[in-house]
C-alpha cells in the first residue's frame, strides 16, 4: 500500500448536509442579489498531506487526540469517502470495515449475519463457508447461533461481531467496543489472533482505539496525527509516548477551552505538608476552576483520574455530591474535592476534566490532561515499592497468626 | 486474486466488474428484505398478494360500472394492472429512500451503493412473481386462456424494471440532497397512478387524442403506459399493442435509466460525506 499527500477538505459552505429544496431556492435568491457564496473561508482539511508505504502484514495503531484525522484516514483507505488530493494504491483486494458488526441486522440469525457480513464485504458464499467454523469457534456463540442476534447479550454480539471482521478478509478495523465490551479472556484471544495476523503478509490492518494499552500490544507499528497531519511514522511505543508528551505539554497552558467551557485552573493539592508534594494516603483537595462559555442550567463535572496509558483509574462526579445552580454564559465557578485518603502509589497521573450541562446534550472533555506526581514514599512503612506493586495502595492491617508444627 | 485499487479524487469511473464482484450482496441484501418480512409477519409472503388484489377488488367495486365494457372482466383487467403498477410503484417508493436508509452501511463499509436501490427492485420482483402465480388463478377463475402473446409479459416486466430502476437512481441520489423526496413521493406516485391506464384501458386515453388530433405516441411518453400496454396484450385477449405508444415509452426508459444512472455515479461517490 502506496499513500502519497493525501488529502481531504469539508466545505462548509457547501449546500447543507440533507438540505431542503428551499434552502437552494433561499440561495438562488441571495446569488441573484450580488451574494456571492463564500467557498473557500468556510473549507476545513480534515487531513492533509499523509504520505506512508505500508507492506501486507503490518499491523499499524492510529494515535492523536479527537479530530487528528484517524477516522478520516480510514474513511479514505476504506473508500468510504474520496480525497480531495493525493492517492492511494493498494494491491490485493481492499475489504474493509469500519465498526465490527456493520451489516449485522438485530433480528437475523447469527448464521446468517455471518453470511450476510460477508458479502457487504465482497466475499462469496464459498469463502464465508470456509471460514465459518473458525469465527463461530472463536466468538464462542455455539448454541446461540440460530438464534436472532438481538437476544444475543451485548458481549456475544460484539464477540460474534469482531470475529466476523478479523476472520473476514477486512483491511481495516476498528477494535474500540470490542475492548469496551469484551471480557479479559476474550480480549486476550482478540490480541492473540491479531498478533497472529502480525507478518503473515495477506492484510494490512488499521486500528484505532482510545485504549493504548491495547494499541502497544497489538500493533508494531504507529502513525501520529495531529490535526490532520502525519506528525510521527514509526514503532508504536515510540508513537505513544510521544503522543503522551503532547498531551502533557497541552496541560502545561495556563486555560484550556471547549467550546461550551474554559478551565482556568486544576489542581491537586496535599492537604498537610507542603501542597505540592504529594505521597500515597496523603489527604489531599482537587480544585478546578471554571468559566463557562454558554448558559449552563446545571453543570455536573467529572474529575477521572487517568494512570498510564490514560486508562481511567477512578472517578468523581460533582452531580452525586451537589447541585450547581444555572451558570450564565462568563460565569466562573470554583469547584474543590475533599479526598481523605489518596489511594494512589507513587508514579505519574493525570486529572481529566469533563462538563456536563442538565438539560443538553452537553458533554464535553477538556482537550490534555493536568498532570500530577504522587512522590516516592515509604508506602507501607518499610521499603520503596516498584510498579510490581500496581497503582493501588491497600490502606491494611496484617497480622499473622502462627501455629506451632 | 491480484488486483490493485486506486484512491484518487473525483467521481469514480463506472466498474461493472466491480459489481459482477459484490453480486452476491445483492442476492443477500433481497434475501434479507425476504426473511424479515416473513420472519415478522404472520402473513408473511402472503403480503406481496394483498396490495394488488385488495385494490383489485375495492376500485372492482368502485370504478367498475363508471369506466364502462372494456372487452374483460373488470376484477381481471384492474388486476393485471395493479400487478404491474404496484411492482413499480413499491420498487419507486422504497428504492428512492434507499440511500437515506442505508446510511448506517454507507458510513461504515464500502460496497457498490447502487445495490441499495437494485435490492428494492429485486424484491418488488419477487413479490410480482407471487402475485403472477395468484393472476394464473384469476384466469382460470374467469376463463381467460393465455395465448401465444403471453411471451410479451416478458418485454413488459423488463420495461417496467428499468424504468422503475431509472427513477430510483435519480430520485434515491436527489433524496440524499433534498429531504422533499420523501415527502413529495407518496402523492406523486398516487397521482402517478390515476394518471397511468391502471384502472382504465389506455383507449380511452387514445380514443380521445385521436379525435382531437393528438398523436398517439406522446402518451407513451409515460413509460409505464408503454409497459402496461404490452402486459395486457400479453394476458388478455382483445388487447393489441399500440407500436408508437410502446417505441416511445421504450425510448423514454432507456433515456431514464441512463440518465440516471450518470447522475446517481455522479453522486455516489459523495454520499458517505452528505449523507
């Protein structure tokens, strides 16, 4: 697979998306009044200018923030949409799924969502057939497969989905729900599978996911994108940490907005002590600041925590706590947390920040992260813990109990 | 199988091989559209007869005194009609939405798109092929003998078939644009149908223009009239096929059916952005 100074422009300006016939009439008028529409100001490039080689067998991790261009790049491989520049070459044929489970209808069979499955993607009834045993064995549906799909639980139907994809000649595939969805064990086998799939030639698969765990261990190699461009090409770890080190310099400015909010400040502070060191089962107070950019009838705010990887590792929602009252558009509030006993061990974490406004659908994460170190400390009172230890400290009393022999 | 593909900007160039590949889709896709309805109904396929002979059997009540002899018992005619009608009317209707429908595939997976409307007509097919058995039933009931001109009803189903593949090419890719299609649809395919010779024999229509002078031929300008002209020459005796009236129709499919299906071509390779 060749890609050479892809591209892909939006233009705004163009005649709204399921418009109605009176629009373009309402337009017809105002061009006849000397209005010219404005076609270039209001034109976005979802991506631009991605160039990279790609060799059958290769499992390659998309990595950037929302908006980078990940799912457009893979709209473009699909040939869902067409680019507005650049090409791409692909030799052997090109399948593709977006979202595991595309196609699949709730009240088919899971036999016959498999076939049905396959020709969406260009397959014939005898290479379906062929593969069958192998997807109804690892989806671990057995008995439920005459059964209507909409009966399935949700992690049979995902389990079913993505072994359907991965099994099926798919170039591209996105592996957000099955991680969402799927037990550890079935998740272990997915990683497995597509690790096996890693070299073999045959495809070339994309994954995208927000679970960048998952992304070290699956794939071998990474693009970064950044506001639709190709920052970074190279081995996924590489990618990934450096994907983190642009998240943590987007932390460091002083406000970040959406576009419903600004946040002035976040802090987490120890309590006893001097504020900014921070040790495991410290008190400690998370305060944020925030201003808000719209009337908001009752904003909530959830503070995660986010461990390595971003992987949320706890959370609060000011929501179960108290009631805000109605903030104007400008207004500012400050919001504190009293937290008795911080159970993280020693390492670096984030704090993310999300608002949500009662009667909309408002709901929206502050872009980056604010970053905090919770400092090496005599944890358990003895010696310095490694990260054998996880990221948890269990706040115990051990005693033993000995019998004589 | 080696084959490359190219991702480049612009329409893409028609591939019939292409969509010789993802044949099967098709069979699915109207395989599916079968399955559910017979799997969510208690009638199931028994569905496809009741459109045509209910209506048969209300404009049999209705219209039957005020449209006069026309040579066949009237329930017979009006079916025959409807047989066609309908399976053009269901392919138009439902085709038109198809894009709009399948938005949830075209944003996720890559298929030739114009299987979507195909899909309708197929199963519009199938269901006039139920109906044809229950018109076999209708003839014997009323002991009306096909004859040697039966082989036109073939010519006839295939006119339909691309005339009602045309409007859905056209009208699906205008909908995805223009939400009125939907709105607009149901009264013009009403209108439609009072317009056609459905429930009346097309010689009144030309009875008329002959006395005032009009050719003939523009009435074919209705491709449907063409089809349902051959279609009852086929079945029942007494009705011979008007050649200008069919010529016209005939040529009014195909301008149809290829105008379409450069504009649907035109636009599909947009739809994942717009729709």
């Amino acid at each position: 697979m060749v890609v050479d100074g892809l591209g892909k422009r939006f233009d705004m300006a163009a005649p709204r998306i399921n418009g109605a016939l009176r629009d373009v009439i309402a337009g017809l008028f105002a061009r006849l009044a000397g209005k010219k529409p404005d076609l270039d100001a209001r034109s976005v490039w979802a991506l631009r200018d991605v160039s990279f080689r790609a060799t059958a067998g290769e499992v390659i991790g998309l990595v950037g923030g929302n908006g980078a261009g990940k799912s457009t790049l893979l709209k473009l491989l699909a040939r869902i949409t067409v680019p507005s520049e650049g090409q791409a070459v692909v030799s052997g044929r090109l399948g593709s799924l977006l979202e595991v489970g595309t196609g699949f209808h709730p009240d088919l069979t899971g036999r016959e969502n498999i076939y049905l499955s396959g020709a969406f993607l260009g397959m014939r009834r005898q290479e379906v057939r062929r593969r069958f045993d192998e997807i109804v064995e690892f989806a671990g549906i057995g008995k439920f497969l005459d059964e209507p799909v909409k009966r399935y639980s949700s992690g049979m139907y995902v389990r079913l989905a993505f072994s359907v994809g991965i099994h099926l000649e798919t170039e591209v595939l996105v592996v957000d729900e099955i991680l969402a969805v799927g037990d550890a064990e079935f998740q272990r086998r997915c990683f497995d599978k597509v690790r096996s799939l890693r070299g073999t030639g045959g495809r070339t698969i994309f994954m995208v996911t927000h679970n960048l765990a998952a992304l070290r261990q699956m794939c071998h190699r990474g693009l970064l994108l950044s506001h639709g461009k190709l920052l970074a090409d190279g081995p996924i770890d590489q990618i990934i940490d450096r994907y983190l080190a642009q998240l943590a310099r987007g932390a460091s400015e002083d406000a970040v907005s959406t576009t419903s909010f600004d946040v002035l400040s976040a802090t987490v502070t120890a309590r006893s002590g001097p504020d900014d060191v921070i040790k495991t089962f410290d008190p400690v107070c998370m305060k944020v600041r925030v201003r808000a950019r719209v009337p908001i009838s009752e904003p909530g705010i959830k503070l995660t925590v986010l461990g390595a990887d971003r992987i949320p590792l706890c959370a609060i929602d000011s929501r179960d706590f108290l009631k805000i009252g109605p903030v104007d558009s400008g207004g500012t509030f400050e919001l504190s947390a009293d937290i008795e006993s911080l159970p993280l061990l020693p390492g670096g974490y984030q704090l993310r920040l999300a608002l949500n406004g009662g009667e909309s659908a408002l709901d929206e994460d502050a872009p980056g992260s604010f970053a905090f170190d919770v400092v090496e400390s005599a944890v358990y009172g003895g010696r310095f813990i490694d990260s054998s230890f996880g990221v948890f400290g269990l706040r115990s009393k051990v005693a033993v109990h000995q019998e004589t022999s | 199988m080696l084959s490359r593909t190219v991702i480049r900007p612009g329409p893409r160039a028609l591939s019939l091989s292409e969509i010789w590949a993802f044949r099967e889709l098709l069979y699915f896709m109207v395989w599916r559209d079968l399955m559910l309805r017979y799997k969510q109904t208690l009638l199931g396929v028994l569905w496809a007869l009741f459109q045509p002979t209910s209506g048969a059997i209300i404009f049999a009540l209705v219209f039957a005194r005020g449209i006069g002899p026309v040579g066949v018992p009237y329930p017979l005619f009006v079916y025959t009609g409807l047989l066609l009608w309908t399976m053009f009317a269901r392919a138009v209707g439902e085709g038109s939405l198809s894009l709009n429908n399948g938005a949830h595939l075209i944003a996720k997976v890559y298929f030739p798109r114009i299987y979507l409307p195909m899909a309708v007509l197929v199963t519009s097919l199938v269901d006039f092929g139920v109906g044809a058995l229950f018109l076999v039933v209708a003839m014997w009931f009323f002991h009306v003998a096909p004859t040697v001109a039966v082989l036109l009803a073939l010519p006839a189903v295939v006119l339909t078939a691309l005339c009602a593949l045309g409007f859905e090419m056209w009208l699906s890719a205008l909908g995805v644009r223009y939400r009125d299609v939907r709105y607009v649809l149901p009264f013009f395919l009403q209108a439609a149908m009072f317009l056609t010779p459905v429930l009346y024999p097309a010689r009144t229509q030309l009875g008329w223009m002959a006395s005032h002078g009009v050719p003939q031929w523009l009435l074919g300008l209705n491709p449907m009239v063409g089809a349902l002209d051959l279609f009852r020459a086929a079945l029942l005796p007494g009705f011979d096929v008007s050649i200008p009236v069919v010529a016209t129709s005939v040529a009014m499919t195909a301008f149809l059916f290829v105008t379409g299906g450069w504009y649907f071509q035109r636009v599909e390779s947009t739809l994942a952005d717009v729709l």
